[in-house]
C-alpha cells in the first residue's frame, strides 16, 4: 500500500518574494515587480518541484507601506496567469477574485477561460474583500461581514452554474451538417439572488478537470462555511502550534461533513517560511542582510514578544544574563515562545530575527535536511495535507525545489512525479461541472 503523501505549493506574488524587504535582496533584480520572466522562472521551478499549485493572493489597493516594501500581489493575477499556464504544463494555479468587487459573469468567464486555456489547471480563491484600502477602489465602504457572505455565496452559486452551463457533450462540431453547438446543452441559468444575478448562459466549454477548484483563506465563522460547502482547498492560518493547526484543519474538514461532502474533498495547506542556507549560521545571516535595515523596527516588537524593553542601539548584543533571566515568552503571541528558545542560546537580537521568529508563519532555518525534518515532523503529526512555502525572496523557492524537495522524495513523504495533468487530479479531489448536487 502507497504511503499518504505531502501535497506542497508556493506563493506567487512580486517577483521578489513575501518579506517585505525582498525587493533589497541582492539576487532580485529591480524590474522583476513588472518582468514576466520573473513569474515564468518560479512556475517553472514550482512545476520541477511538482508543486500542485502556485497560490496568488491579490490585495487591489495601495498604501503608505509602499514607500519602503512593493506590493504583495502580481500586477493582477488573471493577466499573469494566463502567460504562466502558457509557459508550463502540469503546475496548478490559484488566483484570488474578490466576490465583493466583481459580476459572476465576468470571474465566471475569465477563470474558465484560464481552466481551459492551461488544460484544466486553475483554481479560484474566493474572498469577500475587506481591506478599506482594497474597498475604496470600487467607490465602497467596508460591507458588513454577513453581507459580504451573503454575497460570497451568491457569487459561488452562480459562477458555479454558468460554468455548468455548457453542456459536457454540447460541442457537436459536425462540419458535415453544419451543427457546432447541441443548443438543448446550452441553456441560460437564469439564476438570481439579493446581490448577484445572470441569465448565462456562459459559451466556454468544459476544461481537462471540468471546471476550476474553488479555494478558501481564513477560516472564522462565516469563512468555515464558505469552504465547507464549495473548496477544495483551504489555506489555513499558519501557526507554530501543531495542536492549533491540527485543530483548523479539523474544523475545516468538519464544515466541510456538515455540508454533506466527504472530508477528504478539501485539502488543508498551512504555510511555512524557511530560512535557508548550507549551515544555520549562513542561512541567518543570508537573512539578516536583507533585513539590515529593519532593526529599528522589530528590535522592539522582539522585546515585546520576551517582555523586555528593547532597542536598536542592542541589534548586535546578546542579551545579558540578567535579562535572560527576566525574559517571559507573551503568552498572547504564538511566535514569542520559539523567539524566547532561540535567545537562549545566545543570539543576538539580529540574529535572533533572522532566525524568522517575527513571520507569520514556521520559519525553520538551516540547510535542507533541518527544512526537510520540519515538514516531515508537521506532516507526521497530522496538521495539514500541504504546505505553503512563503518563499521569503523568489530564490527560496529554487534552492526548496533543488535541496529540499529530493530528500523528501527520497523519505517517501513526496511524490516523484505528477500523478495527473489537472489541478484536481494533483489535489486528489472530485471532478465536478455546475453545482455541486448535494448542496440545495
Ligand atoms: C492564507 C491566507 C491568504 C489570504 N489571501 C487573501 C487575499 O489574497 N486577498 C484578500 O483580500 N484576503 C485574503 N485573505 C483574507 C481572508 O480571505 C479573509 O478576507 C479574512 O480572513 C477576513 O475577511 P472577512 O472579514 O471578510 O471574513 C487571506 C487569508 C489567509 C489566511
């Protein structure tokens, strides 16, 4: 009997990488926020990896952190998208579509359009949009939650129906009698709810895996229910906490039983943000170069985070044994305990954030075999199907792919080879076309 294996994916963001400071990293090339060939060199890498998907987030607005930090979206994903699946042939894609700021009509056209074009590979990212920055854009003001998932599922419904609504045989094609389309197969959906309505019908023919995967970030209430009824991936938050993250993507699978589908349907991806080099010490100080210029900052908020007041003027002392000794992990900070193990040993403030105790997610750090056992130990421990790397500058994701991804191949925790030549068949989920049936 096959071994259950890891499922993994990266983050498509840039062109320089998820840290904010990636932009300064020397192997990134200032022009790689507007060059194509930047995006092509991480599908492809991610595609070597037999990655199942490349994640794109999209945040449609601007703010004051763009005087120092580039935006963390592609130019738009649905753009980029559409040169990336031409330049690859088996790596997924999700891109993220507001269902606040958009018609069905049109997601429902452009990401099938996108299935179709790269042979059934797309997924849609379905969030309800709330940042005010991102709302202004569309003349709006933040909505209400329940609205905005009122609205979210209306969207999903629909879209989901004008992706049914050309029938899977209704392409006849027959040039002797002059018929192209079986028109009874391609029918108007006629579909409408309090926010969003359609007639379709939508002439876009099924793709390799019928239709795109819907896909789900950020959990809460309303979020469960949304993924439990429609994903088949959910991009979970990413904690240093095995028990936590075992729990989400138990609740996960749970909504997903309540909505009358099989857990297994979805898949649960939490991220991971590895910190990479030939020894721990080279891997923390690839790191601290690039974040030379953000002591000032997170020199504080890592006193915070050990209940000890901190400045730059310490960047590059360790901490004294008095204040080791005062030194409290705050218990309302999921990072501050691994940042407290790493004090210590003796680091210095620096060093201790280029260890990555200040990212959002896991950051372990040191050649591939110390990134390698993490994944394996979290995979182990059962708290997701996938990991998300969050490759903090684009070079991360060559070096996982090239270093880290053959020893998890060699533990037998990763597959050697693509299983299929859809995003469905990577993920291991169903083929659906329409509505899901189950649900009324
Ligand atoms: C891993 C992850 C990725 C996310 N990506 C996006 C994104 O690309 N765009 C976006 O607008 N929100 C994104 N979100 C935010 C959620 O989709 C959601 O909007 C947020 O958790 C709360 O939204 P709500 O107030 O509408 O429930 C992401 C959340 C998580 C956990």
């Amino acid at each position: 009997m096959s071994q259950k294996t890891m499922l993994l994916s990266a983050t498509l963001s840039n062109g320089y990488g998820v840290q904010g400071q990636a932009w300064r990293a020397p192997e990134n090339h200032r022009s790689n926020f507007t060059d194509i060939d930047a995006q092509v060199k991480l599908a492809q890498a991610a595609e070597r990896g037999k990655f199942a998907f490349l994640f794109a987030p999209d945040f449609p607005g601007a703010g004051e952190e763009l005087a120092s930090q580039a935006p963390v979206s592609t130019l738009d994903p649905i753009v980029t998208l559409s040169v990336l699946a031409h330049q690859t042939t088996r790596v997924g894609f999700i891109a993220t579509g507001s269902t606040t700021f958009n018609e069905a009509y049109n997601l429902a056209r452009q990401f099938k359009a996108l299935d179709v074009l790269s042979r059934g590979r797309v997924g849609w990212n379905a969030v309800t949009t709330s940042a005010p920055n991102a709302v202004a854009n569309y003349g709006e003001r933040v909505r209400p939650r329940e609205q905005r998932y009122e609205r979210a599922h209306e969207m999903i419904q629909i879209v989901q129906a004008l992706w049914g609504s050309w029938g899977e045989d209704a392409w006849v094609h027959d040039v002797e009698t002059g018929q192209f389309l079986d028109m009874d197969q391609i029918q108007p959906i006629n579909l409408g709810g309090k926010h969003v309505a359609s007639r379709g019908p939508l002439a876009i023919p099924p793709s390799e895996q019928g239709q795109p995967v819907i896909a789900s970030a950020g959990g809460g209430e309303y979020g469960l229910g949304l993924a439990g009824r429609y994903a088949s991936v959910a991009v979970g938050s990413s904690t240093y906490d095995f028990d936590v993250t075992r729990r989400e993507r138990e609740m996960y699978r749970s909504a997903v039983r309540q909505a009358g589908r099989e857990a297994d349907e979805l898949k649960y991806f939490t991220g991971f943000m590895p910190v990479m080099g030939a020894t721990v010490e080279e891997a923390i100080g690839k790191r601290m170069q690039m974040d030379e210029h953000l002591a000032p900052q997170r020199v504080p908020v890592l006193g915070l985070m050990l209940g000890l007041s901190l400045d730059a003027s310490q960047a590059d002392e360790p901490l004294s044994a008095a204040q080791l000794e005062r030194a409290r992990a705050n218990p309302n900070d999921p990072r501050s305990a691994r940042a407290l193990e790493i004090a210590r040993q003796g680091w210095t403030p620096r060093e201790i954030l280029a260890h990555g105790v200040i990212d959002y997610a896991p950051s372990p750090v040191g050649p591939p075999e110390a990134i390698a056992d993490y994944l394996q130990e979290a995979f182990e421990a059962g708290i997701a199907d996938g990991f998300w790397l969050q490759q903090a500058t684009y070079a991360v994701a060559d070096e996982f792919v090239d270093e880290v991804v053959p020893i998890l191949q060699r533990r037998g925790l990763y597959h050697r080879d693509y299983r299929g030549a859809t995003l469905r068949e990577h993920l291991g989920v169903p083929r659906q076309y329409g509505q899901d049936p189950r649900l009324n």
